[in-house]
C-alpha cells in the first residue's frame, strides 16, 4: 500500500508492526529487509544486503520477491527535488523541480501519475517540456515583447510537473510572464 501512495516515507502503522516483527525475522529474506529498514535504517540494511550477497550469492537477491525491498529503498532514497538544466534553445537557465516518487510497474498509481517521467528528471536532470513549446514560447516572446502592454500569460495544459512552466518562468525572469500549469491527476498538481 505504501508504494501504491505518493508517500515519500514509511506511514508510522507500516514502520510499528516491522519494528514489532524484526527480532523475530531472521536470515536473507526480503521480510528480514523489511523489517530491519523500519527497525534499525537503511545503514542495517546496507549490512543485510552484504551478508546475504555474501551467502546467497546475486541470484538470491534478483528474486522476484525482493521487488518490494528495492523500490522501497528507491522511493526512500530517492530525490524529492531536482535541479534541472535547460539549454535549448540558448541560454542555458537551470531551476528546482520538485518530483513524484519513483515509478513502479505494476502500480496503476504510478501509471496513471506518469512516474516515468520523473525517474526520467531525476536520471537527465532536464525537464520534460516539449521542444515544439520551447520554440513556439521563444517565437511568440520574441515577436511579441514590442507591442504588448500586459505580461504575456501561457497555459500548459496536461502540465504533469510543471516542467514547461517552469522553462518559461526562468527563461523570462523579471516578471513579464504568467503561466498556468493545469494538470488531472492531483499527485502531479501537489508536485508542482
């Protein structure tokens, strides 16, 4: 449940009953990983992990019923916030995007909050905006910074993260542009 949820921590029922069942798990098993993440951090699980490497061999931690172990070491060592550089087109601008856990396969959650892409900021340290919107917001700036009174306002609508607002808000720093970021799935808008 907890790597279904948004949460970036372990919820306190999750972390009480693994604390309450760790002296009584034992060897290299992913419910002995568990439990000693909750129970003693993750520097004790480092120490699991070698142990059973060690004993187990590779294999061993590669099964199918360690999933649950990486992606929670994923989602608690993850990065919540990323900085982020842009270069294209021309100047380079680099800012802070916050992001949404790591993507799970098998997770409708992750699906329907694209968490790909996140994992693809976290890895490229780029964001996700378009190129057609950064050529198409460069040329309507461009063309229009002569004759237009108001500060010009952009919608990024289906914005997941924010990404494109966030490249328009850095590229045209000094307040002469609005942007609305209007995205459906309430993980991605609390992101942003």
């Amino acid at each position: 449940e907890w790597l279904e949820s948004d949460a970036w921590q372990m919820p306190p029922q999750l972390l009480a009953t693994a604390a309450s069942i760790a002296p009584s798990v034992k060897g290299c098993t992913a419910e002995a990983a568990m439990a000693t993440i909750a129970a003693k951090g993750l520097q004790s699980v480092a120490q699991l992990v070698r142990r059973c490497y060690a004993a187990e061999g590779a294999h061993h931690l590669l099964h199918r019923s360690w999933s649950a172990v990486w992606q929670g070491l994923d989602r608690l060592i993850g990065q919540q916030v990323v900085v982020v550089t842009e270069g294209d087109p021309p100047p380079a601008m680099t800012f802070y995007m916050a992001v949404l856990p790591p993507h799970i396969r098998a997770s409708r959650e992750s699906r329907d909050s694209f968490r790909f892409v996140a994992d693809y900021i976290r890895a490229s340290r780029r964001p996700h905006c378009h190129p057609v919107f950064r050529e198409l917001a460069d040329h309507v700036m461009g063309s229009t910074r002569y004759f237009v009174k108001r500060r010009p306002v952009v919608f990024d609508v289906g914005a997941h993260l924010g990404d494109c607002c966030f490249w328009a808000a850095t590229r045209w720093r000094g307040g002469r542009l609005h942007c609305h970021a209007f995205d459906c799935n309430s993980a991605a808008v609390a992101a942003i």
